[in-house]
C-alpha cells in the first residue's frame, strides 16, 4: 500500500492544502513546555505519529515544523492548523451537520476552547494545567469533519483525542464514544502516561474537558458554594437559613475551577482571600466579575478582610502572590481565618500546577523550561512551608479541608510523611480531611445531589432564562435542606451572573430531580418553547468517579480504591443511548489515582428522547448512590431505601445488613485470645 492508495480509501480526511501559520497574540496564556523524557527512537516515533493525519505532500514542509515544537514545547501541538478564526460556542444553526447531535458536540468543542474559557487555548487545555479538549490541531480540525458526517444512525469514537472512526450503530446509540489516557496497570504512572502522551498515543482529559463539557468556572461554583455554606454550617455553627457573614475563606488559584472560589464566597455573603501567582489570571477574573478587588500587599489585604468581615458585607480579594506568603504571614500576625483550603493544580506539582514560594511566575515557567531538576527541589520545599503554615493554622482553630486537588497527596511526595494518618503511607488517609469525605460526601454526594449542568445550544439568553425558571418549577424547596438550597440558587442564578462563555447552567440535583427538569427541557423543546438543549455533568460526581483522594475518600469499606463504579457508569449511559459518553483517567487528582465517566445528552424535543432520559437519568445517579449504601453511607442507605419502594416493580438496589461495631470487636478479640 503507498499514501495514494491510502488517501484514496478515505472521504474523511485533511485536506492536502498546507494552512497559513498563524499569528499569536501576546496576551494569550501559554502552556509552559511540558516534560520531554523521549530518547531518539521515541522522537522519531512521535514525529511519524503526528505526521500520519496529514497528507504525504505536506509531510516534508510539516516535518522539522513539528519536530522543533516537540523539542521546545515537550508536545506536538500541530500550531499551522489551529483555526484562524475566533473559536467560541456558536449558536447550533451555525455550523454543518447530518444530526443535531454531530452539531450539538461541535458548539461544546467549540466552548471549551473559547479564550474567555479554555486556560491555555493555543495547546488545546481547558483548565487544570493540563486538561485537554484533544491533542493537537489535526484531530481538532479531523473531529470537526468527523462531526459534520456524523449521523443517528453513526457512533463516532473518540481515544484520546484521536478519531478513530464512525461506525454504523443504531439511533438509540451513542453518538460519541470517548476515553482519554487509559493505560495498561503496570504503565499507569506519571512517568509513562506523560512519554505516550509525548508520543501522541495518549491525552489528559481532566474530568470535562476531553468529554467537551466543561463550561468555564460556572461548572464549579455552585459545588464551590455548597461547600462553602456547608463547612460553615458543620464547623462554624452556622444556622441552615443563615451565610458566611462575617467569615474569612482563604485559598489560592484562580485558574479554570479555582476561578470559581471568588465567586462562591460572594454568593455565600462572607470574605475571600485567593492567592494566584499568574496575573492574567487575576486580570481575566476581574475583567469577568468573578473577583472584586486585588492586591499585591499582604497588609491592605487582611485590612480590607477585617473591615468588611466587621461590617458583615461581601468582598472577594485576589491576593497576586504566593499562597505560601500569605499563610505564613496569618501565623505571624495572628490573623485567625475560619475556612482554608488551596485549589492550586496539585496533580502535576511538577509540571507547572504549583508555584514554589520565591519564584515569581514568570520565573516558575523559565525554570520549568531551562532546569527542571532545581524547579522540583523548590516545589519540594516550598509544599513542606505550605504544610508547616496550614497546620500552625489549625492548630489556632482553623478548618482545613483538601479540596481535592491533591494537595496532601503532594505534601506526602514531597517527603512530609506526617501528613498520612499513620505516617507512613496514604492507606488510611490524611490528617486533614478532603472536602468530599467531610462535606460533599455525606451531605450531598450520599443522597446523590451532585453537578447536574446543561447549555442552551441556541445560544439564546431567552432559553436559558426559560430553563432557570422551568428547573425551579421542579424543585419542591420544603422536600430536603438540600433542595431548598438549591430552589434558592436557580432563583437567583441570573442575578448572580454566573455564564463564562455559552448559555450554560449548572444545578446540584438528585436522581429523581435530574430526570425531571431533563423530561420538562425535552418537553419545551418539543413545543418550539426553546431550541436544543445539551445536558450533562461534571464527571465530580456521586457515582461517576472512583478516587480515594476525592469521590470515593467517605467510602470506609475498602473499595476506595476500585474503578468498578465509574466504568459501570459509563457501560450503563451507553448501553441506555446517552449521546456522549466518556471515561478518563486522572482527573482533578492526576494519572492512576482516579478513573471517572461522564456524559453528554442532547435534548431535541423528541419521545426517543423522553425514553433514554426515563432510563438513563436515574441510572447515572443511582450508581454511585447504591455503591455509597453498599459501603454503609448511612444517608445513601436511606435513599437506597427510598428509591426501592418508589420505583418497586422497575429498580431494586441490594442493600447491606449492617453489623455492628461491637459485634465486630468481640469476635475478633475471642478469636485472638
């Protein structure tokens, strides 16, 4: 066979006409290069791997252009085919497609990389460092012909970006079929996922980015918030129908989620301090609204906390210096905060996610590229002043949580043992509690509330407004606490000026809750009320992701660390015909410490529709629910229990006989003797 014959066997395909290299704007974030550990077969590999999606004719002009990208990047990006043009979710009539599914996928590719929300968008990442929409510009350019193709009657798979193909399916199929950086056991480390991703064999999808359903810091704050209210709730003895007035939440990072922190304390009434190292991160927050005063000067700052906590009235404060700074300026002036927490990108310390104390960040990204091995002594050192400051804090009465980005995990590898439980290992956790096992988990996660999210594709302000006022129809406030909090934040959703990017909504809401507003949006729909609507969720769910350091961190029955629920998860929404489903590896926490699912609906007012939602809907709920009773969440089993009796005849969920603690103790103290 020679590249003749191969292009001739293709309709889908690159064109063999060599695009113009693009202009890069200066005020655009760059991703800093990424660790290149590739000997000289390995780089050779990973230049034949990338010229494969482009045509022979173009292969000796795009050869020394990708290599030169590979060596001072870390990655081929494949730059010459990134759009030319603004890419940002369109309304779905805008662009081309056989099914409005194939189109409905294009507007949330599309978002993800708008500049207003993607973090680094000329390397394709969402947020989270490293969390990427897909490789490089050849698959962006090759999905979107894909897309266009596409057909009910055609699923679309998708592996780590790469489109391996449309096959012929049915229309209550998957449209859309995705996974990113699955690895074989013995290769899921760090170290090989990041040579197979050099490779272009792999990609980090982060939780929603590589399933396209991330929809800017909106998509985190509403669980920003809950957590928030519900520590002050649980810690400060803050009653249920009261905020965080006059209380102090001090944290760090405003990237892609952490954008979401300023926001979520206003909404909560309190104070914020946030720490971000990256300016323009600051400067994309505050242009947004998203932030309400910064500063440099660590002495203005905890002024105007105090003055405002004294006064019991809101402000979020962007501190533009080093978390570790501030902490330790707290300890020494005696500044008691109430709340703590940190949501820099722990996952990958190393690879930019965590500024050292002493290093702006200009020069965090000119060491990363020149001398990696002195960058990640200081981040080494720099996490055991973090530790040392936080735990000086709490020794005065702060409560810290980890916020799931794994910050204690990286104390741990940065050689401070004494963070583990035991001070040896991870295996019974950490001195500090996660947020999930001491907030989400129990209060909401266990009764299966969780980031219900959907995008009005018209791109309308009138849909969204319509869809904000039919989920709160659903909602009945007096059911639980928990649905009183969420009718009063769909109320007053657009009051608080939540869209970064496309028409996009999110709502923590329970099984039964999802199912309903999702059967009234289809039903609006179907009666012109609005046009299509794209549903799904943060993977940061209750049963879509399995991590001991996050989702599963309050499941106390040893299986914490199985992936059996999130790929249940997935092979459930495909096999009830959701439109999108994803699985990825490492989201939120790194490579090999989660796997989560997700997923991606597409309401176009249809009974097929109506059918997978009935189905669909309460399944992706209630398998993390029914995994949380069997582990013996005690508020999981009591909606275990409820949800039996309520759809006898339809589900049954196995719950566990619960044996008690006593029992258990004398047994084994019989046996012993």
């Amino acid at each position: 066979m020679n590249n003749l014959d191969i292009s001739n066997s293709m309709t889908i395909k690159l064109d063999d006409v060599l695009p113009e290299y693009p202009v890069f704007k200066e005020n655009v974030r760059r991703a800093p290069k990424r660790e290149l550990t590739l000997n000289e077969r390995e780089v050779k590999l990973a230049l034949k791997n990338a010229l494969r999606y482009v045509p022979e004719s173009l292969h000796e002009k795009l050869a020394p252009e990708f290599l030169e990208e590979l060596m001072t990047r870390g990655r081929i990006y494949g730059y010459r085919f990134m759009p030319k043009e603004r890419i940002y979710g369109k309304p779905i009539d805008e662009y081309k497609g056989n099914c409005v599914e194939g189109k409905a996928f294009q507007v949330m590719i599309d978002n993800n990389l708008d500049h207003e929300v993607a973090l680094y968008p000329y390397e394709l990442v969402t947020y989270g460092e490293t969390g990427q929409v897909c490789q490089n510009w050849m698959q962006y350019q090759l999905l979107k012909k894909y897309l266009e193709q596409l057909t009910d009657e055609q699923t679309l798979a998708v592996m780590s970006g790469h489109p391996l193909g449309l096959f012929k399916s049915h229309k209550m199929s998957p449209r859309v079929i995705v996974s990113n950086g699955l690895m074989i056991g013995m290769f899921d480390n760090p170290h090989d996922w990041a040579k197979a991703t050099a490779m272009g064999c792999s990609s980090y999808g982060q939780m929603t980015a590589g399933g396209w359903m991330y929809i800017g810091p909106q998509g985190i704050v509403h669980g920003t918030f809950n957590t928030l209210i519900n520590a002050g709730r649980k810690e400060l003895g803050i009653p249920s129908d009261k905020d965080l007035a006059g209380h102090l939440f001090v944290t760090s990072g405003l990237g892609g989620m952490s954008g979401a922190q300023p926001k979520a304390i206003e909404i909560a009434n309190g104070v914020g301090i946030i720490a971000e190292v990256d300016y323009s991160r600051i400067e994309t927050r505050l242009n947004q609204g998203w932030v309400s005063k910064v500063t440099d000067n660590l002495e203005e700052c905890f002024t105007a906390a105090q003055e405002y906590k004294d006064k019991k009235q809101t402000i979020s404060i962007a501190y533009h210096g080093n978390i570790v700074d501030l902490l330790e300026y707290a300890v020494n002036n005696n500044i008691h905060i109430d709340l703590l927490s940190d949501q820099t990108s722990c996952h990958v310390p190393y690879d930019g996610g965590y500024c050292p104390k002493g290093l702006t960040f200009e020069q965090r990204t000119q060491m990363l590229n020149t001398n990696k091995e002195e960058f990640v002594k200081l981040v080494d050192k720099s996490l055991a002043e973090h530790y040392r400051a936080v735990k000086a804090l709490v020794d005065k009465g702060t409560y810290f949580f980890d916020y799931g980005n794994a910050f204690m995990r990286a104390v741990f590898d940065a050689g401070i043992k004494e963070i583990a439980k035991n001070g040896v290992d991870t295996s019974e956790g950490f001195i500090f509690p996660s947020y999930v096992e001491d907030i989400m988990g129990p209060m909401l996660f266990d009764y299966g509330y969780g980031p219900f999210r959907w995008v009005c594709l018209s791109g309308k302000e009138e849909d969204l407004r319509k869809t904000d006022h039919a989920a709160m129809s659903v909602i009945n406030p007096d059911r639980r606490g928990q649905d009183r909090d969420n009718y009063i934040w769909i109320r007053d959703a657009e009051k608080n000026k939540l869209v970064v990017g496309t028409k996009a909504r999110i709502l923590y809401q329970d099984a039964l809750g999802r199912r309903d507003i999702a059967l009234k949006f289809n039903e609006m729909v179907r009666n012109k009320e609005i046009g299509p609507v794209m549903l799904g969720r943060d993977h940061h769910d209750t049963g879509g992701t399995d991590s001991p350091y996050r989702e599963t961190s309050n499941i106390y029955d040893g299986s914490n660390v199985t992936a059996d629920m999130a790929v249940h998860c997935y092979a459930g929404n495909a096999a009830r015909g959701m439109s999108l489903i994803a699985l990825h590896n490492g989201g939120g926490v790194g490579i090999s410490k989660s796997i989560n699912g997700g997923f991606g609906m597409v309401l176009d007012g249809s009974e097929r529709v109506d059918e997978i939602l009935k189905k669909a809907m309460t399944w992706d709920t209630m398998v993390g629910v029914s995994r949380r009773s069997w582990a013996r969440n005690e508020h999981s089993i009591e909606t275990t229990i409820e949800y039996n009796k309520t759809n006898k005849g339809d589900d049954h969920i196995t719950i566990p006989f619960v044996a008690s603690d006593e029992l258990i103790e004398k047994t084994f103290k019989n046996y012993m003797k």
